[in-house]
C-alpha cells in the first residue's frame, strides 16, 4: 500500500514538473511578444495551460478506423 502511494506521489510530481516546463516558456514568450506587437491581453499560468491545451485539441488529429475484413 505505501508503494502504491510512492507511485501516485511521483507521478503527481513529474505531470506538475512536466507541466510547468512546457508552459512557463509560453508564457514567456506570449508576454514578450503579444501585448507589444497586437496590443493584445498578459496571460497567467492558467490562462497559458488552457491555451495551449486548446491548441493541442484543435490541431490534432481525429483518426477513423475503417478497417473492413
């Protein structure tokens, strides 16, 4: 049972560490660049996450599998 928690406890922590690696350069970058350029809104962490979280969805992929024996 305590290994079970060990696992659940480390996999919380690398999603956060995975997480935050991905969106903090976004951040930057959009903070940098978007609100001098297009006048357009600073985002926070969140606002970043959910950002590139829709990107993700939109841009990939729907596979049909149409497999006819």
């Amino acid at each position: 049972m305590k290994q079970i928690g060990l696992v659940i406890g480390g996999l919380m922590v690398f999603l956060i560490c995975y997480i935050s690696i991905f969106t903090y350069p976004t951040m930057w970058l959009w903070n940098a660049l978007i609100p001098d350029l297009f006048s357009g809104p600073v985002l926070n962490f969140w606002q970043t996450f959910g950002l590139m979280l829709l990107v993700k969805i939109l841009s990939s992929q729907l596979s049909i599998n149409n497999d006819k024996d």
